[in-house]
C-alpha cells in the first residue's frame, strides 16, 4: 500500500428524527445535490476549487485504499486519519498538531479552523515547485470522517466554500464481518491482499447471527449517518461512491478520475499508474 505524504460527543439524531428534518429541509427547498462518481460533469466540475476533500464513510468501507490513492496525485495531499478521536495516535502519524501549535481538545468542537491551517501549511512546505506549476496552484487535502468520531460543527465544515464532500457507502453486512474480522484478529489491511488472514466471504452470515445485537446496531447507525450527509449539505453538491465502483482495477481508475474531476483537478495531465491490483 503506498504511503501517502479528538472531540466533543454529539449524538445523531435518531432515524425518525433524522427523516423529519430531511424532509422538512426537501419541503423548504433545501434538497442535496447528489453527483453518482460514475457521472461526473467535467465542465461544471471545472468550477469547483475546494482546498479540503472530505471522505464521509464508515470503517471498513475502501476508504484507506482510495484516501492514499488519492494522495498520490501530484495536486493532492492526504492526511486520511488527522481527525482520528485518538488523538495520539494522529499525532504519532502526522507533525501538523506539533507545527501547528495545537492540541487535540482544540478541535473537538470545531474541525474546520484547524483543517484549513493544514492545508495551508502541508501545500506550501509539501509541494515541490513543479508540481506546484504543474497544479496550477492548486492544491487539496483530503482526509476521512468517520461516523463514529462524533465530531462537533460537522454543518461548517460541509457548508464552507472550500471544502468538498464525498460519500463512500458499502452494503452494511460486508462491511460488519470485515470490521468484525479486524477487530478479531487485528488484521487493518486495506484490500484483500494485505490481509494477514484470510477472511471468507461465506462466513457473513454466522458472524452476523452471532453478533446481531451489534450488526442491528450498526445498521441503524450507517442509516442515520448518510441521512445526515443529505440533510447537512442542503442544496451543496457532493459526490457519491458506490463501493461497487473501487472494486477492480477498470472500475477504480474511471472513480478516481471523477473524484479528481470533481475538485476542479481534471485537467491536470498527471494520473499516475494507481491499480488495485489486490482488489
């Protein structure tokens, strides 16, 4: 796998209660405008020079692989786990808190101060000079939002001009036995290739009935979390990536270059030979 260069608990909102407040920002003219990554409009896309790419998702969901192939683009920096909950653990991965003078309750509440300070530091000491030119000074960081990191002021931080947001959502029982696997044998590999063991597929279903109570659970939570997705962003566009769309090598390739489209970075001539070979 390439190597790529805490908070304040808020509760979501229960499902009825979620699907009440989506339907009232629907009836007020507030409906989401969601792109499918399959279909991206490169025109209109073009328009869009976000600094921040937002990758709302849950665990288990490809999100490791497509953040750090992501990175690899010359015009993009990812910083994947910077808003971990753990904060020492993020720490011990990034040097920005250090550099930046900040420390984990700073962010708790409120992500975005911090988020933008990243950007401005990791674009202008990371990027060499030429790709620099070569991005046109363009410059995006990308990191992942976890439906179980509670994070506080999430309606700012997808609302702000700079900041784009896609969705990456995989069918809920894969994702459970895969996060159910991890946690067993502490096995984080992010494609099948780079786990340590192996994980067969037709033993969802036991895992599951063994662990219904979680599996519901999570559920619930999966459901909730990208109905807050819809409901927060209003009538800002954001993009939709079907997990079934980084699943082999042809598919990924096409995502990633709507993903790069979809921050305004399409015309940069620069897509590198990324592959899911593990896939």
């Amino acid at each position: 796998m390439p190597t790529p260069r805490g908070f304040t608990a808020r509760p979501l909102p229960g499902g009825a209660w979620t699907l009440i407040l989506l339907g009232l920002a629907i009836w007020l003219g507030l409906s989401p405008h969601a792109v499918d990554a399959r279909n991206v409009d490169i025109k209109s896309a073009a328009q869009r020079t976000p600094k921040l790419l937002a990758v709302w998702s849950m665990q288990r969901s490809g999100t490791g692989h497509t953040v750090a192939s992501l990175g690899l683009h010359p015009c993009i920096i990812s910083v994947s786990e910077l808003l971990n909950p753990s904060c020492q653990a993020a720490k011990d991965m990034y040097t920005v808190f250090d550099r930046l003078g900040v420390i984990c309750k700073q962010i708790r509440a409120d992500a975005l101060p911090f988020l933008l300070k990243t950007h401005e530091l990791l674009c202008e000491e990371e990027m060499s000079a030429e790709d620099r030119e070569m991005c046109g000074g363009r410059c995006v960081v990308v990191f992942k939002v976890f439906e179980d990191w509670n994070m506080g002021n999430l309606s700012a931080l997808v609302q702000h001009e700079d900041v784009a947001t896609l969705t990456l959502e995989r069918a809920v029982e894969p994702m459970f036995c895969s996060l159910q696997h991890s946690h067993k044998y502490h096995d984080w590999g992010h494609t099948p290739g780079e786990h340590k063991v192996e994980r067969l597929s037709e033993d969802c279903p036991r895992v599951i009935e063994e662990a219904s109570v979680k599996f519901k659970k999570m559920a619930r939570s999966q459901e909730r979390w990208f109905e807050l997705v819809k409901l927060l962003h209003h009538n800002k566009t954001f993009l939709e990536v079907p997990f079934e769309s980084i699943t082999s090598d042809e598919r990924f390739m096409r995502t990633y270059a709507n993903i790069v489209n979809f921050v305004g970075l399409g015309g940069v001539q620069a897509f590198l030979n990324i592959t899911t070979e593990h896939h």
